[in-house]
C-alpha cells in the first residue's frame, strides 16, 4: 500500500536495493514502486520471494524487512527472509494475537522493532523529506474526491482500485 511505497522510497534514499512485495491484486501497486525505483516488485502469489532473496543477498537472507501490511502471512514471511542477526521493523498494524515462528528469535537472532509514527516531530520530518524530494508522495495518490462524494471514495479505497484515496474538503 501506500505505506509500503514511501518505506520503499526511504530505504532506496538510504542507498540500499529493495524489494517490494505484494499480492496479484496488488498489481497497480507493484507497478508503481518500479516506477519509483525499486529494485523489484515482486507479486508473491506468483514468484517466489525467499529465491529471489535468496539470490540478491547471495544466500544470506535479508539484512531488514519492513512489514507494512500487518497480516499473520506477511509477518512469518518477514521474520523467514531475514538473515541470522536480521532486523525487521513491524509497521502495518497486526491483530492483538499473532502466531509466528518464534523459534526465529534464537535461532536466527533476529530483532524485531515496532513503531508508530504519530508524533509531531514525525509529521515534520515527512515534510521535510518531501520538500527535498526524497519521498514521491503524488505516486501513490491515485483518487482525489470532494467531500460531499465521499461514499464513492471510500468505495473506490475498499475496492482496492487505487493506492491512496482522498478526501477534499468543500472549497
């Protein structure tokens, strides 16, 4: 989702080669992030993503995941990419209970890091990365409705025919 681009765009700011990930109705999505420079964007319902990890680490896993989506498939398939001493960064919002492959935590030494980015001081550095065109952020609006067309809106967001769908309020 949207979320997901504007990580994607960070870390490739960072310098580092990503991959994107996504469902086959994600295909506008994925679309997207090649647009904006990602490395790969990868339909895993298609491709198999632990080989592709596979060969772009050289068989190492992946330094860093960013799970951005919050589903339980996302987070094992994150903690399962990560390379032994591998970070993950759990930023999609989960369900209260999660089964995940816990044994990961020794065996691999991962760590896990949450966050939750509404803070002030988040919103200014945002800002900030846009205003030094760091983060694309019209990419990934894709619908702009008037308030007063606001059930088209939302039905267009639920439908998943766009990435970021807004809301304008009444000039």
């Amino acid at each position: 989702g949207a979320i997901g681009l504007l990580v994607a765009q960070l870390a490739k700011n960072f310098g580092c080669t990503v991959i994107i990930t996504g469902l086959t109705n994600d295909a506008l999505r994925l679309k997207t992030a090649l647009q904006l420079g990602i490395d790969y964007a990868v339909d895993t319902q298609a491709q198999d993503i632990a080989a592709l990890v596979d060969k772009v680490s050289g068989g190492m896993g992946a330094d860093a995941v960013f799970e951005c989506s919050g589903s339980a498939a996302g987070v094992r398939t994150a903690m399962n990419l990560l390379k032994k001493m591998g970070s993950m960064v759990q930023i999609g919002l989960t369900k209260p209970d999660l089964e995940v492959p816990y044994s990961a935590f020794t065996s691999k030494q991962i760590r896990i890091f949450g966050t939750f980015g509404h803070r002030w001081q988040n919103w200014e550095t945002a800002i900030k990365l846009m205003s030094q065109g760091k983060l694309n952020t019209s990419a990934v609006i894709t619908h702009k409705f008037p308030i007063d067309r606001w059930e088209e809106a939302f039905a267009v967001a639920e439908s998943g025919q766009g990435i970021k769908v807004i809301i304008l309020p009444n000039e």
